[in-house]
C-alpha cells in the first residue's frame, strides 16, 4: 500500500465518531484472525498432503542434528 494511501485512510478513520473507531479496530481484528486461520488451515493441509506422499520424517531432535551435521 502506497505511504499517501495509507496516511489518507488514517485520516479519514480519526474523523470517524469515537465508537465508529471501535467498530473498525474490532472489524480488522477479526478479519486479521480469518487470515491467520486461513493460512494455518492451509498450511496444514500442505503438510498432511506431504506426510500422504511420503515426503516428511520422523525422528528425534537428536536425529535431526545428527543429519544436519553430516
């Protein structure tokens, strides 16, 4: 988002009434909670997908260093 865009929509939110403030702060809360969730569901449907495929290990923190050194 462009600096001036973002200045402008911070403008026009600190001309807003104290309790339409509040409404935005609690809209963009939740949406910055669905996002969150959407990635984190997404994400788990990636590592489900690759542990079906095959592509993911199980081992101890000790087997990974050891790997990971060699």
């Amino acid at each position: 988002m462009k600096t001036g865009t973002f200045d402008e929509a911070l403008e026009i939110i600190e001309s807003f009434p104290e309790e339409q403030k509040e409404s935005i702060i609690e809209i963009v809360k939740r949406r910055l909670t669905e996002e969150r969730r959407e990635r984190l569901a997404q994400t788990v449907k990636e590592a489900r997908e690759e542990y079906a495929r095959g592509e993911v290990r199980r081992g101890t923190v000790d087997d990974l260093m050891l790997e990971i050194t060699q």
